[in-house]
C-alpha cells in the first residue's frame, strides 16, 4: 500500500538519536559504495508484474533537482530548491518522512536548467558532504543538518566549469580527506580536511577547466590517485599531494558528465556530443607513468545517463544508437537497441539492468544484464511525473528501488516474495 508525505518547512530540526550502523547493501555516495554502479544487492524479482513493483511510499516536497539520493543509516540524504533557497534535506528510510532540512546558501537560477542542485551527497559516518549548484562545498552533521563547514569552490579556489549548467559533481571521500574539482587556473582538483575544510593541496600542475564527472579512485604502479576526466584530458593526480603523475589529452564538447571506469590498469571514459569514447592503459616504470589510448571509437556515445561494467562488458545509452553492450578491451559492439526504450540512465542489481526513460512517461524497465541481447523483464511508467527530464539515476538500496524526479521520491518494492 503506498504511503504519501509531504516534508515540512525549512527547519533544521535537532534529534538525539543515535545513527543505526549502516548496512552492506547501503548507498552512501554518487554510483555507490565503489562509484560504479553497481548494487550488492540479492533475492530481487527476476519478473516484474504487469503494473510493475509495488509502491512502497512517495515522498513530495523535497523542491526542485537532478539529485539521485544517497542512502545509509537509515536515512535518505538529498538536495533541492525550495523557493529561493539551495536546501540538503535528510528522510526517513523506512517511510519517506522528512527528519530535517536546512539552508546552505541562496538558489542559483543562473545556470542552465535552473530547477535545482544536481550533486548526489556524500555520507562519511556523521557527516554529509555534497556540492551546491553554484560551487559552494558543504559539510553537514547527518543527525540534525547543521551546517560544519563551507567552502565556496569559484571565489576561494579559482573555480571554472567548462560550461553554463553549474556544479554538478559528487565530492569524494578519501580516508581524512574530501576531495572534489574546482576546476581553473589555481589547479584542476583540490582536496580538503574533512573535518575541517582546510585546504590540503590544490593540483596547480594541471588546470583544466572542471567538467561535470566525479572522481575516482585508482592504484596504478603501486600509487594511489584520483582519476578525472574533463573537456581536454584524462588524467591521474597523488592522492597524497595532488602531484599530477599522468595525463592523456582527449577533447570533449559541450558537456563531459559521465563517471571514469577502472578495470585492473585500464580507464575508460565517454561523453555526449558526438565524442565517443576511449580505452586507456596506465602503466608505471621507475616511478614515472603513462597512458596508452587502446581504442577511439563511437560505439557508445554517453551524454549523462552513465555506464556500468560487468565482467568484460560495458552497458548504458549511445546517443543516436540506443541502448549498448560493448566490450571493454576491444570496444566492439555486442548488442544495441534501439526501439524498445528512449535514452536515459542506467543501474545495475543482483544480475538485472534498470533502465530509465528519461523523457515523456519516465519509463522504468527491467532487462537482464546479459551481452546476449536486450532480454525485457518488465516495464511501468512512473507515476508523479513533474514534466522535466527524469536525469536522477534509478538505484536500488536494501530491496527497494527509488526514482527521484524533482520534487518527488518514489519508493517501491523490488524483493522478490
């Protein structure tokens, strides 16, 4: 039976009780606990029913925004606006009640698609960590919202996007630090003091302009980095210093959005626009590395709705192709379709592909995650549609799965009976 909340006004409401301990199956961060997509999750349907799984609740009130949830500790963590203000708000698990919600800083109207924040938070024990639209870095206490600390990315860092549609990446958490790109001339990715917000090395070495991807961590040659990928290159920085210890040239045009993929020493990275994608291999000798490019191709062209690996083959949306499997050490073509669903975004959980339209009815279908072909397992279009782009990534946390679209969070049921 659904259940209907309506969060309440801006209020950062103190509580006192204690965090449950989160779950292995949590989702605490953008593409989960690895960055890649893919849930740990098990004992789901394989079938969906005709209507699709059953609704669980719906959460309405959480204000405008491209913000796909993070979940853990039995709280929900998500950002939007509210009127006039840039809100992070925190609900309940189990019902979709609000539990808090509090003002960072004013609503930028001034970027492209001005309907709210697009940053997925990042929860590091009691603390959450995201990026507003406009560049300010936050850090909140997840039990009550109240503001840590703030840094504003473009006035303290020299921060540049590539182009007008804000801030859009999920700030990485890295033992005691938070890291995140700013983008610009005083260097590309900066790292801070997690508890703090003290700036601990900025990577003056390059200075690209930051895109709309998010890091990830990678240990080539022994070395622990932090992968990123812009409009003018692929690159790996020390995670110890910010040291630029490689860097690939790849153009991109418009928009660069989609998350870096690791697999043993290889980085592959697509974007939209007619870009395409690439392999590279990072390879290490006598402590100075490099990067290989193995392939260029256009099999898949993704603008943002991102790409999972499993096993040796890549699955997402090719822009002007349809949905692909792809292998990765060759880039060939497995399968692409088409005809079956539009573009949109992808998640992965317990052997199954969630596929979501991005457009017109939101469509959510269920497809096996196989390089055999596009194997449909169910469909349902999903109520509550606010008529903007349904960009908010599906993901499935603890049996459920949630669709965000704007002020709107649907719950539903996906374990199997």
């Amino acid at each position: 039976m659904m259940k209907s909340c309506s969060p309440g006004r801006l209020v950062a409401a103190v509580l006192t009780i204690v965090l449950p301990t989160a779950l292995a199956a949590d989702w605490p961060q953008w593409r989960g606990p690895n960055r890649d997509g893919l849930s740990a999750e098990t004992g789901l349907l394989k079938e969906w029913p005709a209507e699709g799984p059953p609704l669980v609740w719906t959460a309405k009130g959480l204000g405008g925004g491209y913000t796909t949830p993070s979940i853990t500790q039995g709280r929900i963590f998500g950002l939007g606006y509210r009127g006039d203000d840039e809100v992070a708000w925190a609900l309940d698990e189990a019902t979709g009640r609000e539990l808090w919600a509090t003002k960072t800083t004013d609503a930028n109207r001034r970027v492209g698609y001005p309907e709210g924040p697009r940053s997925t938070p990042t929860v590091d024990g009691d603390r959450l960590y995201f990026i507003g639209a406009g560049g300010n870095l936050v850090c909140l206490d997840t039990r009550t919202g109240k503001l840590v600390w703030t840094k504003d990315l473009v006035r303290d860092f020299g921060g540049k996007m590539m182009s007008g549609w804000g801030y859009s990446e999920s700030p990485l958490v890295d033992g005691e630090k938070v890291v995140c790109t700013p983008g610009g001339p005083q260097g590309t990715v900066a790292a801070f003091n997690k508890a703090t917000g003290d700036l601990l090395w900025q990577s003056r070495e390059i200075t690209d302009d930051a895109a709309y991807s998010s890091l990830v961590i990678a240990n080539f040659g022994g070395r622990r980095q932090y992968v990123q990928l812009t409009a003018a290159s692929v690159f790996g920085v020390a995670a110890d210093t910010g040291k630029l210890l490689w860097r690939a040239p790849r153009s991109g045009r418009t928009a660069v959005i989609p998350t870096p993929i690791l697999h043993d020493d290889l980085v592959y990275v697509t974007s939209g626009y007619g870009v395409g994608c690439n392999l590279f291999r990072v390879s290490a000798e006598g402590g100075s590395f490099k990067a290989e490019e193995l392939y260029n191709n256009k099999v898949m062209v993704n603008h943002h709705g991102g790409v999972v690996k499993l096993g040796e083959h890549l699955y997402g949306f090719s822009d002007g192709k349809g949905w692909t499997c792809q292998e990765l050490k060759t880039g060939k073509e497995v399968w692409q379709e088409k005809d079956k669903l539009g573009k949109g975004a992808i998640g992965y959980a317990d052997g199954h592909l969630y596929l979501r339209f991005e457009s017109g009815p939101g469509t959510v279908v269920l497809i096996e995650a196989t390089p055999e072909g596009f194997k449909e397992k169910g469909r349902f279009n999903q109520p509550e549609r606010s008529g903007k782009n349904s960009w908010p990534h599906p993901i499935v946390v603890n049996g459920k799965l949630y669709l965000r679209d704007q002020d709107v969070l649907l719950c539903y049921d996906v374990r199997a009976q």
